[in-house]
C-alpha cells in the first residue's frame, strides 16, 4: 500500500519491542462480541490510476459551470480566481500544517491569518474580524447567539430579503435556546420592513444586502431605528465582491457583519468548502465566536503573532465558551486573503465594477424580451426576473439545452408564492456569447 | 559569558550563545533561507494589483447613494511579489510534509496528492450547489457512494454529510438526539453525562443545544468511572457523551455495558468519533450501541488540515435517530439520484438544516479518493499500523518518560509530566525544546485529567526509521532534564524563526488588526 511505510518484517520487529506476537493482542481492550472477522465488504485496494479512472468517470456525470453559459448565485458565485492562489494555498506548510497553537513555528499561518483578519474588517468597515467560520450561513447563526449575549435580549426579526437556507441555518442553531425569531415573509423589496418589528426586547435583525433578491438594502435607516431601541443590527453579505463598489456595512451603521467569503479565492466546489466572515465592533471582541490571531512579541522582542483571547473558546472554556468550533476554514481563508492581496484595492475595484455594468447589460437586454421582467430595482450583479411561466420549470427547460439559466427562487422556499422568480447573477467569467445564449433560449422557452 | 540586556534578563540563552560565538548578526536580518517579511499592510500599495481584467463596458453605474466613495485601504502585490510574500511566510511554517507532527487527537497523517488533484476536477469543484439536479448527477452519485463507504464502515444505517466540522457533527447528533426525545415528549431529559477527559467541543455543544452537562470522573484506568456513571443516571438524562478509543488513547472496555445503561435509563450514546481512525475495519461503532457519532473526515480520511481547516463531520445515525437525520441528503431514485432538500420532501422528520448547502464536497471528494486507495485491506491495515506505532513509542518510551495509564494504548501514547518532577522542566519547555530539535510538540495538556499531559500520535504515516529517531530525541530530551540542563529548556526553542511569544500581552492589549500610523498614534493618545 503506497501509503503505509512499514513492511511486514518491521511489524514484527516492531511487535517483538512491545511484547505481542500479534496485533489482536493490542486490541484486546475490544469486547469479543465487537471484534470483526476478515474484511469489511467494500472493494480492495486500489492504483492511483484506478482511483482516478473512476472518479473522472463520476466527474463527467455532471455539467460543471465552466461548460455552458452560466448564471447561478444565490449565494455562490464562479469569479475567476488566479492560478497562482490554488499554487500557493497547495504548498505543504501551508496544506499539511494543523492549527497554529506553536506559534514559534506557525509564523506562515499566523501572519496571514493577521492579514486576512486587517482585509476582512477594512472590506466590511468594521473594526476587527475573526479568523474565520465555517461558512456565511453558520457565521450568521453565531452572529445572532452573539448579539443575544452582548444585549442579554432574546428577539431577532429576519430581513424579509435574508436568503431563506441562512434563515434555516440560524432557527436551526437558535431552536435549543431561548431566542425568539420573528421572519417577514420573502419580498423583493420590503427590507425595511424589520423596522416595524424592533421593540425594546430585540436583541437584533439580521439584513442581507444585497439581499437574496439582489437588492441593495439601506441598512442607515433600519441602523437608526434599531440603536433608538438598543437592538444591534446584523449585516449578512453573500458577494463580498459587491463591497468593492458598494458602501460598507459598517459605514451604514451594522454592528456585526458575516459574510460568505466564497466569491474571492474559493471555487464554487457544490457548495463546499467555503470560508465565513465575521466582523463585529471592537467592544463585543470578548463575545466573539472562532478564533482570532493577535500582534505580540518574543522573547527577543521580534515582532510575532499568536492565536489569542482564547479564554472564550471550547478549549479553555469548555461549556461556558462563545461557540462550540475548533476546525474553521483557515485554507479557504488563506485563498481568500491571497487572492485579495493580489487584487488590491484597485484589482477589487475594477473588478467589481466589471461585475455590475455587465450585470446591467444583462438586465437590460433581458427586459426586453416578453415575458420577463426585471424586478430588482437597484442592484450589484445579480437581479431577479419574473417570468411568465414558473422558474424552476423554464430553469430545467434550458439546462437540457446545456444553459444554466439561473436559481429559481422555489428552489430555496416554495412557500413563498415567488415561482415566478428567477435569480440570475453575472459575474466576470460571463461572454457575450454567454448573453446571447441565455437571451435566444429563454425566448424559445417563454 | 551571557549578555544582559537592559532588563536585567539574559537576552540569548547560554547554549545559543556558545554556537553562536564568532558569528555575526546579519544586516538584512534575514538568514539564508529564513526571510524575514513584512507585513502586508508596511509594504503594498493601493494602487498596485496583480490581476488583469478583461475590459470594463463604458456604460454608467447605477448604484446611486450605495457607491463606496471613500478608500478601502486594501493593499495589493503584483503576482511575482505575492507569490514572494506568502512562499516566504509558508517558510515559516512547520508541516507533516517536513517532519514527523504527532498531535494527540489531531491525526496528522500523510495527505495523499491525489486526492487534491480529484477535489480539483471540474465535475465537482467547478459545480454550483443550486444547479438543476439533472446537471449534477455525478456529484450526488459521489455524496451516495460516500455514504455507503461511511456507513459500512461504521455499521450504521444512516449518515448526515452536511456538517463542516468535528464540532458541527456533534451539533446535528446531539440536535437529532433533542429532536427524537422531543418527538417523545421526553422534555424533561436535558442532563447529558460527559466524561472529564472530553475535548472541549463535547461540554461547549451540549450546552449550546440547550443540555446541561454533567461530567463523570474518570476512573484509575483512563475509563469511565462505571459506578460514577451508574450514581448518575435518572430519568432526566438525555444521554452521554463519549470519545471512544477516548482522549487517552484508550478504548472503552465497558462501552456495551455504558451503552445498555444509557439505553435503559432512556438515553442516547453519542460518539465522538474524532480518533475512528484507531478502529477502521476493526470495530464497528454499530456494534458498540453508538446512536450517533461523527467523523472527522480531516482527521480518519486525511483530508487536509490546512492550517485549521476546512474540516467536514458527517455524523452517522442509528435507526433510532435516523428519521431526524438533517436536510440536505441525496437519496437514489431508480437511475437518478435527488437531493431532499426540505423537511416537507422528507420521509422522516428533519430537525432542519446544518448550512446553506449540502456540505463540504471537496472533502467528499478527497475521503471518497483516500477509502478508493486504501480499499477495506488498505483502511484495516492503516489503522493497525497506526496502533502498532503507537504502542511501539509507548514501548520505547516507557521509563525514561512516564505513561500516564497501564496496557495497551490505541492509535496514541499518553504520558504525564511525572519524569520531570523536580527538574525544573515542564511539559511546556519540554515541548519547545522538540522544536529545536526540528519535531512537531505532541498535544500537550489535554486531556486535562492527567497532570502535564503529553499525547502523541505518530499515525500510521510515520515509518520505523522515523519513529526510531523520534524516541531517539524525545529520550535524549529527558535525560537532559534529568541532568538539569534546565536552560536547555526554558530558553526553547532558540532555532525556530521566533523565540518564545509573549501570549498574556497578546491577550492584555489585543492587537488584532494592523492600523494604520495616523489611527494608531490616535488611538494611543
Ligand atoms: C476528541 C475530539 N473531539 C472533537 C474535535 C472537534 O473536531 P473539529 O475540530 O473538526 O471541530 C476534536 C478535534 O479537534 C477532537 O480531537
């Protein structure tokens, strides 16, 4: 077995050292009644070449993005990330490293963990951030147990443009504890709608924007009426890439703000592994979840970071800790702070602005054709459609025609009485023969 | 001989200083292959990138009041000075690749290449989670055959592969275990028994699903005390908690026995799978009267650590909690495979929904690419070895250091910190001066029930030779202390890229993001 360094006569050797004649005898803290004869019935051994042989065949099963005209969000989106980045994130001390708890030789992990946290707070205008959460659904969860801690209230409302699987993901985590959740129903338009809700018992509202419909959302207002009440305000964005032309969350007054970090360094991979955000105001840093890499010195007085405020943690705190996570998603992060640096302040800028006019583009080509109307009214790269027949149905009507058209709305609540809503989201991969793709085969299909 | 810095407080240990002597400090302060590097942040500029774009369209934006006007602050780095900057800081970085990383509980085993190449092929890494079903049939073809291999292995009826990690896994089995007594009307049962030597995530997720933790002590053995256990168990008990082999690298003699008890009195056995890797093809958790566990794929199946992740915690389930099992899941139906995605599409009664998507598939891909590889004789064989190179550092070990238990030891040997008693060394310097010595520290201090603890895992990656050298220096080490070469110890490590770090002022006076001056010199005033 190529992966297995010892031979059968070192096994022996090795046996002879401990004292056993053979390996049951190790084992023998097993009851007798557990201990399996022979192998397990699963197939034997394999070559690489064989392994490869069969996934590939599985692999080719599918219609990946890069194959056909391509216009899915919803919460993922395929931007093009540089070679180099997947070059980088593949070297061994940073693949095959664990966590950095020696951090006199974890510097590699720690320094760029430190960097990642810097961009992450700068893009969401916030003042410090965590080294990252598993995904921007379970950042959220956190975000809403935290904001219960910090104002030791139990009401959240939901924005009625939150994408519904982070309304899911978050009643999920909230349903053991006392948090209360009141949701809007799913709108277009109609975030502004918390604001009716927040009452002196709200803990905080949870807004996406762009929200899932791609609507820019004005958090300044909902900010104001929630800080009256003393209620924090979540901030949810799912295109990070978005903040390179849109105003920060933090700039329009959120508290916190979780992100999927996806969109910068991370293929779309159905759906995992992806990296969450987290970004609070400094004041709340003690409540935070998830680890945080911090600035100290050794014992020479070198400059080196360290994993810090690890008092909150399950490893120190065990059942008083902020979050039960250990493992977050520190290569994804790793990409994300990678391929950030290469884009800089002006790659993100232009890249985002790419990202919005070709959006434009789209939109207005599409709303011209019968049937479909454009009913997001302002938004970053990505838009809903209402259709004269329901999505899901024209979505799988062009995916046999090898286009993937889009995320009905249906797909992600059926409940919502939207199955005439389709997401469609345009990134910097998207060509004009990609346009013109999606254009003719909607008008055969409407 | 040493020099004393303005502190009074030698500013080089005695040992550097001799090997030191008739060098000289270098003026760039790099040396030779240790770089030192800056900060992002004290080197890119604003207006520097390393990406080029296709050509943006001259239309206007339409973004009204939403336009980000003010600087971001984001610094960029051409690619040759990118890629400079983080193989430079990669350099500072220790790695399984490099040397023997043997972190009780953490497995650290070799992660094969192939299993990067497979995650990468672009029916599973380039597909969008929300693409029609019929455009993603290899995907949920693979998630199925997943399933079947984890199942099988662990005697299991059902899996849920949606969670993200070791501590997401417990979270969907103890929710199910919630969720089936509320289906009960067994509200009253919140009390769930943890054994004392549990990673922390076990109390941190009981409590986080509305359970109060109970802890049991363990007995002289490294076991569940099983007459504390018994002194416990009342019609309020949810169910247990428990590691199994547990975080001594023991296994649980008496599980069946712990598991009739929990059952009688109404429970339900968690397992944490974390170290299912001692097991593989050996034992199956079925067999032991395990109602949920996780896996950690990222530990058993090699998937990579990454420098702390991403993991992925697929949790099987008994048929007892399967019904409960979270969405999504792929079911096959005739030639085609679906994916259930809401609790009504369901046949059984979903407590919800872990995450946003349907889990960390290029996990899927790379454990699915490691069992494929290994085959049952491969996985059955991995385990044993990694058992038997376990119980041959316990072997070599012993005397000079002190085992923390008597027997056999699974997939890990536990030590105390008894064989530095009165040496003025701790586990702490003890393992820092590994790190001279080009090693990886073991897990230190956990479990927290013995005194000092020093856990070490070689896995079953590390071959005789290795392992050889390894207790080669580890006993070196201790007969070092013994003879009182303390400083050896406490100035450790004098070879890493850093001396030891100052962690209560990281703690005191968090920095936790560069600023810039101008905020800074405010922010000081
Ligand atoms: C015994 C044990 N349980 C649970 C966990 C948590 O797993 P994860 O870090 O993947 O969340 C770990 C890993 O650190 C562990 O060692």
């Amino acid at each position: 077995m190529r992966y297995l360094p010892l031979s059968d006569a070192e096994r022996g050797e090795m046996m002879k050292t401990i004292g056993v004649s053979s390996i049951d005898e190790i084992f023998s803290d097993v009851p007798e009644s557990a201990r399996l004869d022979g192998l397990i019935d699963l197939p034997r051994q394999k070559s690489e070449m064989e392994v490869e042989r069969a996934l590939r065949k599985l692999s080719n099963m599918s219609l990946s993005a890069g194959e056909a005209p391509f216009f899915c969000g919803a919460g993922a989106y395929r931007h093009h990330v540089p070679a180099s980045v997947d070059h980088i994130i593949q070297r061994s001390e940073f693949l095959t490293a664990y966590t950095p708890y020696q951090p006199e030789i974890s510097q590699g992990t720690l320094q760029t963990l430190f960097e990642f946290q810097t961009q992450v707070a700068l893009l969401t205008g916030m003042e410090v951030a965590n080294a990252s959460m598993y995904d921007g659904s379970t950042s959220t969860a956190e975000a809403v147990l935290m904001a219960a801690r910090v104002t030791r209230r139990n009401k959240c409302v939901f924005a009625p443009g939150l994408h519904p699987h982070y309304a899911e993901a978050t009643q999920m985590l909230a349903r053991t504890t006392d948090i209360d959740i009141t949701e809007i129903p799913s709108a277009i338009d109609a975030d502004a709608q918390v604001i009716d809700q927040i009452d002196d018992e709200t803990a905080c509202v949870v807004v996406q924007t762009p929200n899932v419909f791609g609507t820019l959302v004005d958090l300044e207002l909902i900010a104001k009426a929630a800080h009256e009440k003393g209620a924090l305000v979540i901030a949810v964005v799912t295109e990070v890439v978005s903040l390179g032309a849109v105003k920060s969350p933090g700039e329009m007054g959120a508290d916190i703000v979780t992100a999927e970090g996806q969109s910068i360094g991370n293929p779309l991979t159905f759906g995992g592994p992806y990296v969450g955000l987290f970004a609070c105001r400094e004041k709340f840093v003690r409540q935070m979840p998830g680890r945080l890499a911090g600035e100290t010195v050794d014992a020479d007085g070198n400059r080196g970071f360290v994993l810090t405020l690890s008092t909150r943690e399950q490893h120190i705190r065990r059942g008083r800790a902020t979050s039960n996570i250990c493992t977050n998603a520190g290569l994804c992060a790793l990409a994300w702070t990678i391929h950030m640096t290469l884009l800089g302040e002006k790659g993100l800028r232009e890249l985002a602005t790419l990202n919005h006019r070709r959006a434009r583009q789209l939109a207005e080509r599409l709303g011209k054709l019968d049937g479909v109307e454009v009913v997001t009214p302002r938004f970053f790269n990505e838009f809903a459609l209402r259709l004269a027949k329901p999505a899901a149905g024209v979505v799988e009507t062009l995916a046999a025609q090898n286009v993937l058209a889009g995320v009905p709305f249906s797909r992600l609540d059926p409940n919502a009485g939207l199955h005439d809503i389709l997401l469609v989201a345009v990134t910097e991969t998207v060509t004009d023969d990609d346009f013109d793709a999606l254009e003719n085969a909607l008008k055969g299909a409407l | 001989m040493n020099t004393l810095n303005k502190q009074g407080r030698p500013s080089r240990p005695a040992v550097a200083q001799a090997e030191n002597e008739g060098q000289f400090e270098t003026f760039s302060g790099s040396k030779a292959l240790q770089q030192t590097e800056l900060l992002l942040f004290d080197r890119g500029d604003n207006e520097r990138t390393g990406v080029d774009l296709p050509e943006t369209p001259d239309i206007a934006d339409d973004l009204g009041d939403f336009a980000r006007k003010d600087a971001i602050g984001l610094p960029g780095l051409t690619e040759p000075e990118a890629m400079r900057h983080y193989v430079r800081l990669s350099q500072k970085n220790y790695a399984i690749d490099l040397g023997v990383y043997p972190l009780g509980s953490c497995t650290m085993k070799h992660n094969p290449r192939l299993n990067e190449k497979m995650a990468r092929l672009p029916g599973f890494g380039d597909l969008h989670p929300l693409q029609p079903e019929s455009t993603v049939q290899g995907a949920l073809a693979l998630m199925d055959q997943l399933s079947h291999w984890l199942t099988t292995l662990t005697g299991m009826p059902a899996v849920a592969l949606s969670p993200k990690a070791g501590a997401h896994g417990e979270l969907c089995g103890m929710l199910a275990i919630r969720a089936k007594l509320d289906a009960d009307g067994q509200t009253k049962r919140r009390r769930v028994l943890v054994p004392d030597s549990a990673h922390g995530t076990n109390p941190a997720t009981a409590v986080q699903c509305g359970f109060t933790v109970d802890e049991i002590p363990s007995d002289d053995t490294g076991r569940v005390d099983l007459e504390a256990l018994k002194g416990k168990l009342g019609d309020d008990v949810a169910g247990i908690m428990l590691t199994n082999p547990n975080t001594c690298g023991l296994f649980e003699r008496d599980i069946r026995t712990i598991a009739d008890l929990i059952h009688e009195a109404g429970g339900y056995f968690y397992c944490d799978g974390a170290n299912f890797n001692a097991i593989v093809g050996r034992v199956r958790p079925g067999d032991l009267g395990v109602d949920a566990m996780h896996i950690n794929l990222h530990k058993t199946f090699s998937t990579p650590h990454g420098g702390g992740g991403p993991g992925a915690g697929p949790t099987v389930f008994s048929d007892a909690l399967a019904p409960y099992a979270p969405v999504p899941y792929v079911v096959k139906d005739g030639d085609k495979w679906k994916l259930v995605e809401r609790n009504e599409d369901a046949e059984g009664a979903p407590f919800g929904r872990m995450s946003a998507f349907h889990g960390q598939m290029g996990m899927f891909v790379r454990a699915l690419s490691y069992m494929m590889s290994h085959g049952a004789d491969g996985l059955k064989q991995a385990s044993e070895d990694a058992v038997l190179n376990a119980n041959y550092l316990l072997a070599l070990l012993d005397g000079p250091m002190t085992r923390a238990f008597d027997g056999y030891c699974m997939h890990e040997a536990l030590f105390n910190d008894n064989f530095l008693k009165d040496t003025g060394v701790e586990t702490l310097d003890f393992a820092k001066a590994m790190i001279d010595e080009g090693y990886h520290p073991m897990t230190m201090y956990f479990p927290l029930v013995v005194h000092g603890a020093l856990l070490i895992e070689p896995t079953e990656s590390e071959s005789k030779t290795s392992l050889d050298r390894f207790a080669d220096t580890l006993l070196a080490l201790a007969e070092a202390a013994k003879a009182g070469e303390t400083e050896r110890f406490k100035q450790a490590p004098v070879h890493a890229p850093l001396r030891r770090l100052d962690e209560t002022r990281a703690a005191r006076q968090p920095v936790l993001r560069w600023k810039p001056a101008e905020a800074e010199a405010q922010a000081a005033q």
